[in-house]
C-alpha cells in the first residue's frame, strides 16, 4: 500500500486504488485479457516475474520444446489481421518461434506499456471495507486493485525431486521450466535426465542427439505416440490461412477444442481389421488425433481402453531393438491415453542408440544426488549435467505459491484443502472480485482455444460490474457447490480419473498432493460455454453483485 492509501484510510476519504484491475502473469491468458481490458477504457496493470512475455513459452525453453498441438489452432484467433501477417513455419512448432509469435503480438497491440516484469506476486490480500485487493510483490511493493485476475497457469509452478543431495552435484543442472537462455552444450557431455512425462521425452530426444552419453532415469514410462512433425511451405500457409474460420468454428465444435474429435464408433463396433487399420492410420497421423481422435470410447470403457493400449505397445515392441528394454518403455500400471500423451519424434529409437542408457528407478531407486552424480541403490553414475524434468504442482500449485486470502483473511489454499472447490472454474466464494483464467475446473483442452472463452468471459463480467456501478462481485456457496459437484460428476466414469499423474494432482514432490482429487472439468467445451453463457445472459443473477 501507498502512504496515501494509508492517509486517505485514516482520514475516513474513500481509499485510491492504483488500478482498476491487476492481471498476475503475461502469458497467453494475461496478454489477452490485458487487451480487453484496455478496450474497456481500464487502468490496468501486468504483474509478470519473468523478464518477458509468453508465460510457458517463455519459462520452458528446454531443448526440444515444442507444439504438441498444430500450431495454427494454437493461435489466437481474435484478430484477423494477426492471424494473416503470421506465418508459422512448422505444423508443431518449436518453442522459440511460439516465443516469437507472442513477442510479436505483445509488441503489434503495444502491450509491455502495461507490463511490469520482474514483478513477482507473493501475496494478494482482500480488503473488504475498501472492495479492494493489495498485492503485494517479492520485493515489497504494494499495489491496491478493484479487480484480480490470475493468469498464472496450470502449468507453471514447477517442482524439484525430492531426493537428498539435490544441491550438492557440482556439475551443472537445470529443470527444464527454468532452462538458461544462454545455449547448453551437450557434445561430448555425460548427461542424465531424470523424469519421462511430455517434457522429457522432448527434452530425451534432443540431448540424445549430441550427447557423449545420456542415461534416462524412469520411474514410470509413458504411452507415446508419434509426432509427425513438418516444415509449412509458403503454399500451405496460404491454404491455412483461407482456412481460418472453418478451423475456428471446428475447433469451437469439438469435444475439447482440439482439431480431433472423438470418432462417434465404439472400439468393438467395427471388425477387427477395421478396428486394426483405424488404429494404423491414427498412428501414421500428426498430432493428437490417436488420444482425441480415436474411438469415442476408449477413455472410458477398459476394455476398449486394452485395445488401444495393446496396439500401442506392439508399436513400442516393434520400434525398440532390445526386447528386455522395450518392455521397460511399456507403461504397466496405466491404460493408452489415461494420462496426457507425449508426442515423439523417433523417441523410441533413441533407445536403439549406443549413447543411450535406460534406468528403471522403480528397480533400482535413486538414494541420492551426489557431488559427481546420481546414487541408485544397484551403483553411483556419474555427470557432467544432470535435467530434472519432473514436472509441476499443477493446477492449484501456482495458487499455493501465492498468499492469497479473501473474506476474513481465509487462506485460499486453506479453502481448497482437500481439493480446489469454484464456481465456472472462475471465481470462488469468500474471494470477491478474484477471477481466474484457466483456473481448476475450467475446460483446458486446446488451451489457447480455452483461453480466449475464459477472457472474453472474465471481461463481460467486469464491464457488466463497470456498467452497473458494481464493485464487489463474489461468487455463492450454493454455485460453488453446484459447480464443484457437476464437475466431479463429470469424472465419474472416465478412465484417467482413476490414475495418478498431474491431470489429478498428484506429486510425489509436494506435500499434501498424494490424493487424487478432481482438478479439471472433463465435460465439453461446447457444453462448458454454453452454461457459462448462460449464467451472462440472466445478468450474472448467480453470483452476489453489491
Ligand atoms: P509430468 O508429466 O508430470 O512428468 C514428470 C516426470 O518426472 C514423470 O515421469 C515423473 O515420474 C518424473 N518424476 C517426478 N518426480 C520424480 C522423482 N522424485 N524421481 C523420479 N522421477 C520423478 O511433467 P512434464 O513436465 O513432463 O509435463 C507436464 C505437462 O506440461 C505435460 O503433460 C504437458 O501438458 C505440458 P512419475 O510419472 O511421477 O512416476
């Protein structure tokens, strides 16, 4: 807070907000709704830790960091002339060049003016005598705010093992969402990686290519399936961009955004061979099609779900040499799909490399992290580099990074003990005037599809609050509880809610994050929108506007 703040506070004068919002992040989420809100004519100002723009893209800048989606759904689609000056140059594209993009768009709206990096937030407290928010960054300064919007990610809050001796090694080491911008040499090195999700089978595949020898530490693998990745020559990207609405209005259609939508036919209603070669074709197709474009039910009927998984663990049987370390590639304990797919490009076959070695950890588990290198319990191994690509407290864990507290001081942290509880995955009772943007139980899906509803949503609602002289707007318990059971409804029944990975908040790095909960909305998109738009179209009359 402001001396003033604090004098016009004792001399009973209404309190000076510095801004009318403040959006935590400038990713994908936090430049947009800076956008919009700057349409409505709002102070408004960016809190962003970084020393740039992009959010994931800017943190995750390890190599091999790439679009698992196609790069042109995964643009913004809000701007025609956005979307026909850029040319994107691969179908998945690499981090740099998604880096770039945003860079471009900070830059083409004038963006940074809003902007202040190097800022990050440590706590967020409601004022309710005022209707306001102080923010208050790492370094002490205070900022008080009618509006909060968090644009802080599902994916951001990244975690170390926890394995003693961490600190110790005297090599270099990184993880791979908080990778250097300088470039990393691997020629030559001896260099492990430790974590086998989306992350690190890029990151695996890419060192593999340099290293004078990589060991990949497993403690439990992943069903992968290919890539397909191209080069867009000047002719397709025209085509492309003819194609742009019917993209966007497909992508607006389908079940989770995504270019692929569920086929409508069971598994076991085709014959066997068409079964076979539907399959075969899915996987000789770019992108998530085998995960969000196969059988509509092989998410959510196990045995559907054996087949699928039976087909890709041939694949993996065919594609690796050594039969002892294929069957250590081959997921066990989870079904194809149940957990976020990584894509790969010739992943597999990096095992076939003489430079690369396999370590099952769930045989020989890592004792500690030593001055040379990694301990398991069979021998020590030692390394020039060691990368942790072990993943991140997701969902709620950038939340919990955060001291935020509502009505009465109520940590939020505290409120959602046991599992995030929400209204719209956007607002949460008790936290007036707090509105998150791919918060718990939103639609991720494609998430820059999901991303651009969620804003335009946030900011009908502060304009509606602005047109009517609103300054406090709080979600109710009864639409939190409503939502927050709808949601577990939804999860009831489907295959990954029965398995641990990030996608139910499990880390084994964290306290507390052992517990499956239900952390995402696992409906429709179309579904997701429609009762959102609902809720705008009777005036907001769910939540408590004062
Ligand atoms: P993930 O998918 O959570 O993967 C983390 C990996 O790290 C996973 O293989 C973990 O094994 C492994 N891990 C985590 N902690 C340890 C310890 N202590 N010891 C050994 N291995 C460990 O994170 P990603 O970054 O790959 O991907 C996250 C999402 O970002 C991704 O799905 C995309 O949507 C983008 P585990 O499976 O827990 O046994």
């Amino acid at each position: 807070m402001t001396a003033s703040h604090e004098t016009q506070a004792q001399a009973g004068t209404a309190p000076a907000l510095d801004y009318d919002a403040i959006i935590i992040g400038a990713g994908m989420s936090g430049l947009y709704q800076l956008y919009r809100m700057r349409e409505l004519g709002m102070r408004v100002r960016v809190l962003e830790a970084g020393t740039g723009v992009g959010g994931t893209w800017y943190w995750n800048r390890y190599p091999g960091a790439r679009f698992d989606s196609e790069s042109y759904s995964y643009s913004y689609s809000f701007s025609k002339e956005l979307l026909e000056e850029w040319n994107w140059n691969e179908h998945f594209a690499p981090q740099p060049e998604t880096e770039r993009y945003l860079n471009h768009v900070a830059d083409k709206f004038d963006l940074r003016r809003d902007i202040q990096f190097r800022s990050r937030v440590s706590a967020a407290h409601y004022q309710d005598a005022t209707r306001s928010w102080d923010v208050t960054l790492e370094n002490g300064d205070r900022f008080r705010t009618r509006f909060l919007i968090t644009a802080i990610g599902p994916l951001s809050a990244p975690t170390m093992p926890r394995i003693e001796g961490v600190d110790s090694f005297k090599g270099a080491s990184f993880h791979t969402a908080r990778w250097p911008k300088e470039p990393v040499s691997f020629e030559g090195k001896r260099v492990a990686v430790i974590g086998t999700g989306a992350t690190g089978v890029q990151t695996i595949q890419e060192v593999a290519k340099t290293a004078g020898h990589l060991t990949v530490f497993q403690r439990t693998p992943n069903w992968c399936a290919p890539l397909h990745n191209s080069r867009i020559d000047a002719e397709q990207m025209a085509k492309i961009k003819a194609g742009y609405p019917e993209m966007f209005k497909r992508c607006q259609e389908t079940f989770a955004c995504f270019l692929h939508t569920p086929d409508p036919r069971g598994t076991f209603e085709v014959t066997p061979e068409k079964r076979e070669a539907f399959f075969e074709k899915l996987y000789a197709s770019p992108g998530f099609g085998i995960w969000q474009g196969n059988f509509r039910d092989i998410l959510t009927n196990p045995k559907a779900n054996d087949a699928i998984t039976d087909f890709v663990a041939r694949k993996i049987r065919q594609r690796v040499k050594d039969p002892v370390v294929a069957e250590k590639l081959i997921p066990k304990n989870h079904g194809f799909g149940t957990r976020r797919v990584p894509l790969e490009t010739k992943y597999y076959e990096v095992y076939n490399q003489p430079n690369v070695e396999l370590v099952d950890i769930k045989e020989a588990p890592i004792e500690r992290i030593t001055p040379n290198g990694i301990k398991t319990s069979d021998r020590e191994y030692e390394f020039d580099i060691i990368i942790y690509a072990t993943g991140f407290d997701a969902i709620t864990g950038s939340f919990d990074r955060i001291d935020i507290r509502g009505v009465d001081g109520l940590r939020l942290k505290d409120k959602w003990k046991g599992g995030p509880r929400t209204y719209l995955g956007v607002m949460v009772e008790g936290f007036p005037n707090m509105m998150m943007l791919m918060g718990p139980h939103t639609a991720l899906g494609n998430i820059p599809r999901s991303i651009e509803y969620n804003v335009e949503w946030v900011t009908s609602l502060i304009r509606h609050a602005r047109d009517h002289q609103l300054t406090r707007v709080e979600a109710t318990a009864a639409g939190v509880a409503s939502w927050t059971d709808h949601v577990k409804s939804l999860g009831v029944g489907l295959l990954s809610n029965e398995v641990n990975s990030w996608m139910t908040g499990i880390n084994s790095n964290v306290e507390g994050k052992q517990t499956r909960i239900i952390a995402r909305y696992s409906g429709s998109a179309p579904a997701y929108r429609a009762r959102c738009d609902e809720v705008a179209a009777t005036g907001y009359r769910e939540l408590a506007l004062a």
